[in-house]
C-alpha cells in the first residue's frame, strides 16, 4: 500500500516494475547512498537545466527521476537509480540525469560515438523536453534557461568549458515547450562541417554542437577522424608521460640516450597555425654548459648536443667554465652570427649553478635571467624577429630543499644537507646570492624597456612586435627550489627534455611537450624519494612561460634516424 501511495504521487516507479532486492533502490532512491559523478573520459552531449528562482523541492526531483525513469525504461535499458539521479544504459549509449541542489541546477547529459551520435541527440532532446515540460506544467513561476557545454571543452576537461545558452536548438525546444510555434527542431544536413569550439580556436564537427539526422557510412567514418584529433589527445598525452617516466626508471643507469627519431610527420588539422619550419638546417642552438663543480653535467652536454643535432640544428658552444661574463659574451656573439636570417628557430641551452630568476658563472657572478632574455629580444635579434626562440635552463631556481641523493655507481649514497659538499644540485656554488654582475648598457639596449613595443613598417603594411615576444621558455624547477642532477647519468630534467624530444617532437608542438616533460620530471621525482627511502622527501617540477604570438605551434618535424633502442 505505501508503495502505491509513493507511485500515484510519482515519487517511485509504476507498478509494472516488480518489487526485488535488486531493484529496491528503485522504489526508494533517496535511501541511495551512490551519487553519479560525470566523467571527462567519454565524448557527452550535455545541457544544463538553471533554476534561476531557487531550488525545487527535494520530492520534485524524485518525481523528475521517476519521469526520466518511466520515459526511457525498455527491454534492453539498465537502470540504476542513486541518491541524485539515474543512469540509464543501452548498449552503446548511457544517459545520466543528475539534480544539483547546490547550485540549483539539473543536467542531461548522454555519452556518445560517431555510430550514435543521432541516437544519443534524440535521447539528449526527448530528455530535455521531458524535464521542460514538467518545469511548465507543475512549476508555473519557475523560471529556468537552458545551457548546451562543448563536448571538445569537456572531454578536455577545460576549467570553462564553452557553452550555448538559450541559442541554437535551445531556443527551438524552449519555443516547443511553451508552444510559439515550433513544432519541431533545425537539424543539421547529412554532410558535417567544422565549426570552431566557443571557447578555443580548434576546430570540431558541427555535429557535436547541433542535432543530426542518421549520418552516412562516408561520414560516420569523417566523424571518428575529426574526433580522434582532439578526443584522444589528454589519454595519448598520458601515456606519452608514463612512458618517458617508464624510460627514466629503466635507464637510471644509462648515461648515454640513444639517438631514435620516428620517421613519420606529424598531419597538421585544418587550420591549425604554426611557425614556419622551412628551412634546412632548422637553425643554430648555443649550448653554454658549466662543468665548474657540477659533476655529470658533460654527459647533460653530450646528449642536448647530439640530440639538437639529429634535429637539424646547427650546434655551438662548449662544456666548460663559464664566467657570468662569458654566459653573458657568449649570447652576444652568437646573436651576431647572420646565418639566422636564413634559419626558422633559435634554442638557447643554458646549463649551470642558479638561483631565483638568476644564472650563476663559475666565479660566482650572476647574470640575470631577464637580462639573458632581453638580449635575444626582437630588438637585440633582429635576425629572429617574428621567428620562434626556444629557452632550456638546468639550473637551480633557489635553494629551497631538505636533501640530495648522489649516485655511486649505481647505489645511492647517504642523503647529504645543503651546503655539505657531497650535495649534486645547481644551487651549491659560491656567494649564493652576490647581487647581479654588471653588464654593458650598450650591449643590452638597457633604455629599451622589455614591454615596450618596437614599430616596424614593411610597406604599406604596419606591424608591432614586442620585445619579448615568441620567446617558449622552461626552467629546471619552480621559483625558489632546486634542480637535481645524478654524478653519473645527468640531471633528471635534461634526461627527460632528452629523450622527450626523440620520441615525441615528430607529432607533439613543442609547448605541449614541454609540459609533458613537466609531468614525466613531477612524476620521477616522487618514485626516486618512495624508492630510496627519503626520510625528507624532495621533488622537482619545472616551470614553462611562453609569449608565442598568434596562438601558434611549434613544430619540429625531425629528419629521419634508422632507430637502436627506446
């Protein structure tokens, strides 16, 4: 009797549904203890439903479940009923309908494929029309906007994903529901176009952002390319993370990296902008590597060198001890060089003792960081205006850390305090903190400000380049802490940089491998502390900046090397 009283008032299933400890839950979903949490793996339509007056009361919701329940219940669903909602499933789709009292708002939201994804718009809308027409019909002063979020946004997991807010098949359904006329929705032609996503500058099919009919075989198959470009990118960056920190774990022994580039190039998507990379070689590379007091850095020096060199760089520079003066020479002179005119990119590789925003000489100057860059500025480098400089520093960025290991031989050594000089990071060199060496105003151009903007005409055409622009820096470690490096095999960052470059620099753009060489450093730092023992645990975790202008990528584009190991 209870439970056909709860029925008649739609707080629970109907009477078709048979009673069992299976299905108990059904009858009484706020006994639930489950609540449904949407997950950003799978590709989802979804729309938001904003009660913009305020909360419903809790038994409206149970009765929008059981709606939702009655509607969509059918020889081949699964349903589960949970303490804020149901997940109903069939056998390539899932529905989920969830009630956020916090935020007073409701969501539909309905996992999708390219076979599908008519099929799951028509659950999304038959959905929304459902909980709409039950808003008007028992909710007469309730006042509510519908909202449609970006699957591209949300499969990315974006902080703000792009939405749709009363536009588009919105409007229609909202003009359904309150008949104005429209009996029924604009769906998009048989044929799918790009369309940009509302929040980024990458294009997706129109079908993820306006209901389609039964889409063709030709163009089911068009749909699960478009979608591969972007739907798989955060699980292959993933694995290309796990697999470098699997490499460094692997080879914590190895000192030289074998040179293994893929042979294959990566297929830019429609519209994507990026750097020109034309010429051959690619460019110079100045690698300035300290040896003062900084033992395994010659094999650092070794392997940045080979590697910028399978990539078509024109390498200079030496493995030797530099003043904060000669760092600072050696930039001046290579700026000079005129084959940079005719070359695409410019790295700079700077390897030596540091702190805060500083680089450290083996005389215990210092050279500011900002200085370094002010010297290969558009006004500095005239040949690399408008052209790509790529920033790789193995230094320390201050001295904050408990501990260091030191290799020997392959066994770890006692964990020695700062300041002991058996410690091998970049922190340890003389007068830490000796204010910034003098440098000549005439050689930095000190009376042009760094964020002032430099005026170039060509023509009739009028441009404005900043100072700072197209400069993609990283950093060992984070403002304040200190970089770790291995007597034997070399820093942790330069391994991953390293090995990074050969096995991903073919299909990734330089800045999104930058910050999976972030993730692989962050995640071997805390094997190396659980795996030795630390009793005061360390970690590193490189810092990247960038001003690259006009939202364009770098990309490298390696020659081909016959593979050896890796």
């Amino acid at each position: 009797m209870a439970i056909g009283i709860l029925q008649k008032f739609k707080l629970v299933p109907p009477s078709s549904v048979t009673v069992s400890d299976d299905n108990f839950l059904h009858f009484f979903p706020f006994m639930a203890k489950g609540k449904i949490n949407l997950s950003g793996e799978t590709l989802v339509l979804c729309t938001n439903i904003l009660l913009k007056t305020g909360n419903l009361p809790k038994y409206a919701y149970r009765q929008l479940a059981v709606e939702m329940f009655s509607f969509h219940k059918g020889p081949n669903t699964t349903i589960c009923m949970y303490e804020n909602g149901i997940a109903i499933q069939w056998n390539e789709m899932a529905l989920q309908f969830t009630c956020n009292t916090a935020e007073c708002k409701l969501q539909i939201a309905v996992t999708t494929s390219a076979k599908v994804v008519n099929l799951s718009w028509k659950i999304l809308i038959s959905s929304i029309l459902l909980v709409s027409t039950y808003l008007r019909d028992s909710w007469k002063l309730l006042l509510f906007v519908l909202e449609y979020l970006c699957p591209h946004c949300m499969h990315q997991n974006a902080d703000r994903p792009g939405k749709l807010l009363n536009s588009g098949f919105l409007r229609e359904i909202f003009q359904m529901v309150y008949s104005e006329g429209i009996t029924d929705l604009t769906y998009a032609s048989d044929v799918i176009e790009e369309v940009k996503c509302p929040s980024t500058s990458e294009m997706i099919p129109s079908v993820l952002l306006q209901p389609c009919a039964e889409l063709h075989d030709k163009e089911v198959d068009r749909f699960e390319e478009m979608v591969s470009n972007f739907s798989g990118h955060h699980e292959n960056q993933n694995r290309a993370v796990n697999k470098l920190f699997d490499w460094l774990v692997a080879n914590e022994a190895i000192p030289e990296i074998s040179p293994v580039l893929h042979k294959t190039r990566r297929k830019l998507a429609t519209g994507m902008l990026m750097y020109p990379m034309s010429s051959s070689p690619r460019g110079r590379a100045l690698i300035i590597s300290n040896s003062s007091n900084r033992v395994g850095s010659e094999v650092d020096f070794r392997n940045v060198k080979d590697m910028l060199s399978k990539l078509d760089f024109v390498v200079v520079g030496e493995h030797k001890d530099y003043t904060a003066e000669e760092i600072k020479r050696a930039v001046i002179d290579e700026r000079k060089c005129s084959e940079h005119e005719f070359y695409s990119m410019f790295f700079l590789i700077i390897m030596s003792h540091g702190q805060k925003d500083q680089i450290g000489g083996c005389d215990g100057g210092l050279i500011a960081i900002d200085d370094v860059l002010r010297l290969i500025s558009a006004q500095n480098f005239p040949h690399m205006q408008r052209k790509p400089k790529a920033v790789i520093i193995q230094s320390c960025s201050g001295g904050k850390s408990d501990v260091m290991a030191y290799r020997k031989g392959g066994q770890h050594e006692k964990l020695a305090v700062p300041g002991s000089s058996s410690i091998n990071t970049e922190f340890n060199f003389q007068s830490d903190y000796r204010e910034v060496a003098s440098l000549n105003s005439s050689e930095l151009h000190t009376n042009y400000p760094m964020d002032t903007k430099k005026y170039i005409a060509t023509g009739k055409n009028q441009d404005y380049v900043l100072g700072t622009d197209d400069v993609l820096m990283m950093k060992a470690s984070q403002p304040g802490f200190v970089a770790f490096r291995d007597a034997n095999v070399g820093s942790w960052f330069i391994r991953a940089t390293v090995v990074a470059f050969y096995k991903y620099s073919h299909e990734i753009d330089l800045h999104e491998l930058f910050k999976m060489i972030q993730q692989a450093v962050q995640k071997y730092s805390a094997y190396y502390t659980s795996q030795n023992e630390v009793a005061n645990s360390f970690g590193q975790i490189p810092c990247i900046e960038s001003t690259l202008t006009h939202c364009r990528k770098i990309y490298l584009y390696p020659e081909k090397v016959r593979s050896s190991r890796y």
